[in-house]
C-alpha cells in the first residue's frame, strides 16, 4: 500500500508539473468568436484522434495563425501498417471558408487571454513546431491509468482481478489447518497442566495414569526430590525414570549423585536406562561413583571384547586393565586374567598372519592336506595350543607357535597339555610320536610310559581318531585296571587283550564263556582254544 501511494504521488506530482510547463503556453479557444465553423470541426475532429492515439494534451494542432496542421497518425488501430497516412485536414484545405480571415497576433493574443477562463476545451499552441501524434504521451493520461477513479482504458473487470487476493491452494489450507490444531492442542496443554503447578501427588498420579503434566513448574531443590520419593513409592517404573532425568538436567551432577545414591531403586533403573541408550561414559562414572568398582570394571571389559579388530580389542584391553583393574587391589586376581588375556591377543596376531600368508602361497604342504577352518585369533588358550600343536608341533619353546611355549605361559597342567596334544597328533595319524608324549624319567635315569589322563582315556582318544588294533592293543595293555581293560577291550574289538587278560586271570569259566562269542574258526576264535588247551595254567575252576 505504501508502494500505491508514493507512486500514486509521483503520478500526480507529474501531472502537476506538466500543468505548470504548459500554463504559459498559448491557448486556443474552441469557441472563440474569430473560430469558423470548419476551423471548429477540424479541431475537434484532430482533438478525437489525438485521445485515441494518447497524445499528449500541450501537443500543438494548429498553427498560430489559425490554419489547420497536417497531423499523420501511425496507430496500427486506426489503419494498416502499409497504408500511407492522409492529411485530415485535406478536404479542408480546398474550401475557401475553411481559413479564419487574417488577424493581428496582439488581437489573437487578447482573445485568447480573455476567454481562457472559462474556456471547456483549450488545447495549447505552439506556433513554431508540429507535432505528429504517434511521438506523443500524455502524463496525465498514464498517471490516471494508475488510480482507480481515473477515466484510462483499463476494464473495471481487470481492475477487480488485479486487487483480489491470491488463491490459496488446496495444500496451504491443509498446512493452515494443521498449524491451527497443534496451536490449540497446544494452548489447551497449556491451560490443564502449565497455568498451575499442582501437587506433588496430583502430578505423579498424572504421570501414570498418561494424564497431561509438567514438571518445570517444579522450582525447589525439596520438591524435585519429593517427586521422585512419591515415585519410588509408587513402584512405577516409567514414572521414576522420568524424574531421575529430570533431576539430572536441573540440578547440580554432584547433588544429583548424592541423592540418587541414598535410592538404590532409582539408581538401578537409572543404571538400567543408560544401558539400554548407550550412554557408557556417564554409566561408568556413576559406578564408579556408587563404589561400584567391580562392576564398572566387567562392563568396560565387555565393552573392549566386544570391538571386532584384534589391534583394536588390544588397545581397548589394555586401557581398561589400566584405568579399572590396576588401581583395585581387590581385582588382583581379575587382573593376572586381563593379563593373559592380552598377551594370548599379542601372540594370534603374528600367528595367524604368519599362517594366512603360508597357506594363500601354498609353501606349507599341512594347510593343503587340513586346510584351517578359521582365524585363530579370540581363541581360547586351549584351542589355540591344539592348532600349535597340530600345525606347529616341533617348534622350540623361543617361538610364539611352540606349543611348549603356551603350556609354559599360560601355566597349563600335564593333564591339560597332554589331552590336547595327543588329539592333536592322533588326528594326524602320527602314531609313532604318541609314545614321545608318555615317556618320563625314572629314579636311576631310566624313562618308563606314564600317562595322567590314565591310559584308558588314552585308548579312548586312539579309538576316537580310527588307531590301528595293534596301537590300540599296545595301549590297552598298559591299563591297571583288569575290570577296565576288559570293558574297553570288547568295546573296542580288540580280541587278544581280553584273552589274555582272562588268562592272567586264570578265570577259565569267563574265557569259555568269551570264545563261544568269538566268530568260529575265525583267528580269535582258534587264539582263544589255544589258550584254554594250556597246560601250563593253573586255572581257578
């Protein structure tokens, strides 16, 4: 609106200046007493074409001396384009009468002067120049165009379009609507629960009941903490939550721990909370806070075992194991464990590149027979002495794959090392290194087979892993126990053994008994009657 009136003003102040330019200018009265009745026809008829054209209003038209000017119009309204234009005034021109007798320019002067007063159409004379009508505007006519009263060409119908508002489309009322809902959903929160600030009790109720709420009316330090008492009492878990935050974000770290230290209740569901989102570093200096020590502690561990690159999962270990474990002479134990834990790490890694790389270039004929199956890096101490054992089993302890090395380290028993070496090279089928593993010295420097699994567990692994009769016979026959050698020996069809081993019994009933099992006139068969037709036994019956 304001851009309306200043230009409304600038076309009216134009207006009223082209007036002051032209208020000297000669005028000539259309009906003036000296004006013939031609002079007057051509006058206006130059007057209608000069408004259709939207000359300018001090254009001159008539000469000075009363005669008619030849006006060519150049409108493409009027005529076309290629038609020359015609003198007006031509016909005029040929009658006598149409010229004003000639006067004095003082008298034309004097006359003019003295009816420009109350003149109705005056068009101002320049007596010197001719002006074609298509070179002329009027100020006045563009500046009425612009004002709604004005008399321009403009319909009232265009005016209309121009002035009313813009359409408003089907997607900004959708928008509008929205916006006015939220606004007096909105207010009316306002009004039920932020105007007032209702009783401590009254608000808890709302919270579980899923009635509107508010606590930031709620200013005291007292009153924050009487709202999480009267949560805590109602044993509503989303109620207590919701408090303990709020107490987090509008009170002092230091006050807040001091509070929700003296409710155990609170400080597990907040302890609950920061687990489920993640918030680690908060959880673990509240623990610690709490006391918590041994806590914080496993949760970091947890938390550095669970990265998935091995250099990572070290760095991890070994911040933890200084930040929590060291500092707690009560997790001195836990810590010797972390401990092994990340020297186990430290000695995969260089093992499993060593052997990735031996196996991609298929220098080491062992991966071809028994390719690996997987990364022995997270292994456990004890499977990673099976895989030593079983791809490195003749490296000297200074080695990190030596399998002595890892029985030395990580303080493995006779028990633990044997089992595992004995699956290792019985899944080999090295049969002639398994009596290595047996073999201890004796008092006067003698060696004697000692087996402390027991050498029926031995027989069990043999059996397990397909060993020939005469490995498993060997072997059997180094068990102490004639009530287990027999048992293992039917179950493992080694016919011979329990033969003997009825022999030595001299229980000729139960060796009767076995050879009628046996298969007839088969070798164990005859082996056995041989045995019963000794007669140098003395049987017991």
């Amino acid at each position: 609106m304001a851009a309306f009136r200043k230009e409304s003003q600038d076309d009216e102040d134009d207006y009223w200046s082209g007036i002051h330019k032209n208020k000297n200018k000669k005028k000539f009265n259309l009906f003036a007493d000296d004006v013939s009745v031609e002079q007057a026809d051509q006058m206006a008829k130059t007057k209608i074409l000069l408004k259709a054209n939207d000359f300018d209003e001090d254009s001159d038209t008539i000469n000075w001396d009363g005669s008619s000017v030849a006006v060519t119009s150049t409108s493409t309204s009027k005529q076309s384009p290629t038609k020359p234009a015609q003198d007006i005034t031509s016909t005029k021109k040929s009658s006598p009468s149409a010229l004003a007798p000639p006067q004095s320019p003082i008298m034309s002067k004097l006359r003019t002067q003295t009816h420009s007063r109350s003149q109705s159409v005056t068009l101002g004379i320049n007596p010197t120049v001719s002006i074609q009508p298509a070179t002329v505007t009027s100020t006045y006519s563009r500046s009425t165009e612009r004002l709604p009263g004005s008399s321009s060409n403009i319909s009232l119908q265009e005016v209309v379009s121009n002035s009313a508002p813009r359409a408003v489309s089907s997607n900004d009322r959708a928008k509008m609507a929205e916006e006015i809902r939220f606004l007096q959903r909105s207010l009316q929160r306002a009004k039920e629960s932020g105007t007032t600030k209702l009783p401590v009790e009254d608000t808890v109720r709302c919270m579980i009941t899923g009635e509107p709420f508010s606590l930031e009316v709620y200013r005291c330090r007292e009153e924050k903490i009487e709202l999480l008492d009267r949560a805590l009492n109602t044993h509503d878990g989303n109620a207590i939550i919701t408090i303990v935050l709020f107490l987090q974000r509008t009170i002092k770290t230091s006050i807040f721990n001091l509070e929700l230290q003296k409710r155990p209740v609170a400080v597990n569901h907040y302890i609950n909370y920061l687990k489920n989102h993640y918030d680690f570093e908060v959880l673990v200096d509240l623990l610690g806070f709490l006391g918590r020590n041994e806590e914080a502690a496993m949760f970091k561990y947890k938390q550095a075992v669970s990265a998935s690159d091995a250099g990572v999962k070290i760095k991890s270990l070994k911040t933890c194991h200084r930040a929590h474990f060291m500092t707690d002479q009560g997790l001195a134990h836990n810590t010797s464990l972390l401990e092994e834990h990340i020297s186990l790490l430290e000695r995969q890694r260089p093992i499993e590149d060593a052997d990735a790389r031996d196996e991609q270039e298929g220098k080491v004929m062992l991966f071809k027979s028994y390719p690996r199956k997987s990364s022995i890096i997270n292994m456990s101490v004890i499977t990673t002495l099976y895989y030593c054992c079983f791809y490195h089993p003749g490296l000297s302890e200074n080695s990190l794959a030596s399998p002595a090395a890892i029985r030395r380290d990580y303080k493995l028993t006779d028990k633990q090392y044997l089992w595992i070496a004995l699956s290792a090279r019985s899944r080999l089928k090295q049969w002639t290194g398994i009596e290595e593993l047996f073999m201890t010295k004796g008092w006067f420097g003698g060696t004697k087979a000692k087996a402390v699994i027991g050498f029926d567990r031995v027989c069990e692994v043999l059996y397990k892993t397909s060993a020939p009769l005469d490995i498993l016979s060997k072997y059997l026959r180094m068990i102490d126990s004639t009530d287990r050698r027999i048992a293992l020996a039917k179950k493992m069809k080694c016919h011979d053994i329990v033969v003997d081993t009825y022999l030595a019994m001299k229980d000729r009933a139960e060796l009767t008994d076995y050879a009628k099992k046996l298969t007839p006139h088969s070798r164990e068969a005859y082996y056995a009657q041989d045995a019963l037709k000794s007669s140098t036994v003395k049987w017991k019956n």
